[in-house]
C-alpha cells in the first residue's frame, strides 16, 4: 500500500485506560489510531493497515476473529511472558517505550507490505508468522 503523505492506521483492541493514553499522544504517534466498537463487523469493513491488540482485555470471540485475520500485521502488548492463544506477528510488553512502540508499528506494516508484495509477484500464497519477544 502506498501512502501519499499519510499516516497508516492502526485498528486498536485495547482497553479504555491505554486507549485514552495513546489518544493524548496521537500527535506524536507515526500512524493514526481507529478504535473499535464492534470488532466482529470492523476488522473486515474498516481499512486499516496493522492491529493492536492489548492481550489482557481480550475475550474468547475477539481472539478468535482477529485469528482468522491472516492480511494484516498484528503487534500483541501484554504484561507477561505467558502463553497466548492469538496469532500475531510481534509482541511487546509492559510497560511500552513510546519510540520503540512508534517504530515497532512502522516496521510491521513495511515488512507485511513487501512479504506481499514478494509474494504477490511470485503467485503463491504463503502466510508469514514471526514471534519476537522484547522486554
């Protein structure tokens, strides 16, 4: 996707109180934030470019449709190491650096671009999984 002198968007799955954090830093962030209400009609209808999913606040039904999400980056923030039963393509931790977490969602959304765009050019659909775990 290219973007002529605009921010991408990040589809946000996160609670109320990381929500209002990151809506006081919207001006400093690299990528405009689009909240959620309906998760289960948004994630096909909107257009966006990666997901934010807050791990902790996450019920059975919204793991399940962000799973079956499979064109889009997903960066997980949790606070622990424990197992998670969602797919996505990084994570990170509590408590967040705001540049690693401003670079982390530009990386992401490059690196899925070009993976399609590769894969596009060779006719052969592939999906791309990467855990990396940052504390």
């Amino acid at each position: 996707m290219h973007y002529n002198n605009s921010k991408p968007i990040v589809l946000c799955v996160i609670s109320n109180d990381f929500s209002n954090s990151l809506s006081e830093l919207k001006a400093y962030l690299n990528f405009s934030l689009l909240f959620s209400n309906d998760l289960s009609n948004d994630i096909s209808q909107l257009k966006y470019d990666a997901i934010l999913i807050e791990a902790e606040n996450l019920s059975y039904e919204f793991t399940q449709i962000i799973n079956l999400t499979r064109n889009k980056a997903k960066l997980l923030i949790c606070k622990s190491n424990e197992d998670k039963i969602i797919h996505f393509d990084q994570i990170m931790h509590f408590p967040l650096n705001f540049d690693e977490l401003n670079n982390k969602i530009l990386q992401l959304i490059s690196s899925k671009e070009f993976f399609d765009n590769f894969i596009a050019s060779r006719g052969q659909p592939v999906v791309m999984m990467i855990s990396i775990c940052h504390r």
